[in-house]
C-alpha cells in the first residue's frame, strides 16, 4: 500500500465520523497499489479498520466505474449465503473525497494472485477450487428480485445487450485497429445462443484475485469488485472464471494455460462445469465455445479500457499502461477457439 496526498482528507474524517456506525479516532489511509479500476483504500482509526473504494477522479467511459452498484448489489445479498463484506455506507456527494464513494468492513484473509497456488499443497488446492464454484452457484440460485434487484439489469438477450455494450465500450477506448476484436463484434451477434430463459445475479469479474480467503481453511469469506455486476445469464459468470485455464501464464493476468493442472491438483475444466451443473441442478452446458469466447472478447474490451484511462491520466494503477499488450493476444485467442470449435 502506499500513502495518499491526495485527494483531500480534511473533509473526510468529519464525514467519516458522522455517518459510519460506530466510526472513531481517524488516523490514516493508504491506497492498496493492486486494484485497475476503482481506486480503494484502507481507513485506519481507534475504532478499526474499514476499506474506502471509490470512482477515479476525471473524465470517466459512461456507465463504468459503479461504485453505487457494488454498493447496492453487495448490501442485497448481505443475508444470503454469497460471502461478501459488511456495507456501512455511500457517499454520492464529490466534495469529500473527490469522488463518489462507499465504506465497508475491512476482512482479514488471503488473496491468491496466482491460479496455479504455489502456497498451497497440491492435496489441498482442489478444495480451495471446488469453494470457488460452490459459491459461483450459491450466487446464481439467489432471487435477485427477493433481495429487492429486480430492476438490477433487463431480462432476456443477456449476450445481445452485453457485446453491443462492450463493443461501443471498446470503440469509446480504441487506440488501434485489431482484426480479432472487429471479427468478434461481428460473429457474437450474429451466434448469440437462444435465450434459455437462464437469468440471475451475476458478478461479470469471477476471477481468483476478487476473492478473500480464510486463512487457514479453503473457504471464500469475501467475494469482491462488483461493480459490472448485473442480472444475466450465469454461464457468462462461469465462462469468465473458466477461461482463465486458456490465459497463458506470465502476462498481467495470470492463466493457467499450457499447465499440467491435474500434477497442480487444480480441477480440469471438465470437472469443474460437472460440480457447477451439480450444484445447479441442470442436466449440461451447450455452447460452451461461445461463452468463452464472449468471456475473452469482453475482458479485451475492459483490458482495452484500462489501458486508454492509463494514456488519459486517469488509471488508478500505474501497471493499467501495460494492459493494452493484452487485447490484441486475448481477442486472437478468442478466434482460435471459434476456429478449433468449427475445425
């Protein structure tokens, strides 16, 4: 973590104070240098520990960076049995810290960067992988509309509405032509699946990094980052975790392809849709090359995003200038399954 000259405190521990239950004693607060999108950082003060998550300051794409929908969504599911942190309050006014932002519980837990585990021994990581769907599916079999979401995101044509926005998304932050990307705005319109009638809370960022781990015991304590969380389909949720297993290892997100993940212990793919479909009560997945690719086409349009807020200035990590080498080997990864999957 580092520390923070700016923005301003002066406003924000008054504020703090006022209107964070039970919030005493400011003392401090420190950025945490991981995180691309949503600046956070931890609050020290008599009374404990909290976590500040906000919107970058500057000129912001349209709709991105929903601090109040993070703060919304993981208030809702506060009485399910999805683990998320405690939601203490959000601020909407920009002259206390700059921008919009939210107060929750600070939890005190691993986070694992790497997919392959190395802290781990190989007996132990299939259970740690095997929490991660457990709680995928707890999440896809909440009632969004019984936890007051029911106007969370529109029903029907999830993978339509979702690459038309992130193809306008993506046009908003271009800074190359990339052959892969223009092909993909083209072909998963033009393949969309026909709606199942599948529709649920989905997070749309499921990765192993937006996890907290209990220290001792191969459990989820808190799913984390919600902010493109929406009401869709959930294979798009099991998708995005999924292709991780396809992302070579050594970039800036971390994959698991080309590793021998049964020697690793790590579930294989296979397994991991069965337990999914298991716990889910549903009888298979179809498709599935679809979803993947949809999975990379997105993530190339966020990564593409990252990397034009870090030419304007406004990248909360100084490592979002380096995410723009991604778009392009992603996006083409993408074609290849399409193309293996039509071989």
């Amino acid at each position: 973590m580092t520390s923070v000259p700016s923005p301003d405190t002066t406003r924000l521990a008054p504020w703090l104070e006022s209107n964070v239950p039970g919030f005493s004693g400011f003392e401090s607060i420190e950025k945490f240098s991981t995180g691309q999108s949503n600046p956070t950082y931890l609050v020290c003060a008599r009374s404990g520990r909290y976590v500040l998550r906000r919107k970058p300051s500057g000129q912001l794409l349209k709709s991105a960076h929903a601090v109040d929908r993070e703060y919304r969504i993981m208030q809702a599911l506060a009485d399910t049995a999805v683990p998320v942190p405690q939601m203490y309050t959000l601020c909407e006014d920009d002259n206390i810290f700059d921008t919009m932002f939210y107060i929750m519980s600070y939890i005190e837990g691993r986070i694992f960067w790497n997919p392959s585990l190395p802290e781990l021994a190989t007996s132990d990581r299939g259970q740690l992988y095997d929490d991660i769907i457990r709680v995928l599916a707890e999440l896809h079999s909440v009632d969004h509309v019984a936890v007051g979401l029911e106007d969370f995101g529109r029903p029907g044509s999830y993978f339509d509405r979702q690459t038309g926005r992130w193809s306008k998304q993506y046009r908003a932050s271009e800074t190359e032509k990339i052959e892969a990307m223009e092909h993909l705005m083209t072909w998963l319109p033009a393949h969309s699946p026909a709606d199942d009638g599948q529709n649920g809370l989905i997070h749309g960022d499921y990765r192993l990094d937006n996890m907290i781990f209990h220290g001792r015991e191969y459990r989820i304590l808190a799913v984390i980052d919600w902010e493109i969380s929406t009401v869709g389909h959930p294979l798009a949720d099991l998708a995005y975790f999924c292709m991780g297993l396809r992302i070579t290892p050594g970039q800036h997100i971390q994959g698991l392809g080309g590793k021998n993940r049964r020697a690793l212990g790590i579930p294989e793919e296979a397994k991991m849709l069965d337990r999914y479909c298991q716990l889910r009560g549903i009888s298979g997945i179809d498709n599935w090359p679809y979803y993947i690719a949809f999975s990379l086409f997105r993530l190339s349009a966020i990564l593409q995003g990252v990397y034009k807020r870090s030419l304007d200035g406004n990248a909360s990590n100084e490592r979002a200038a380096k995410m723009g080498g991604m778009v392009r080997p992603l996006a083409e990864l993408a074609e290849h399954i399409l193309s293996d999957e039509n071989t």
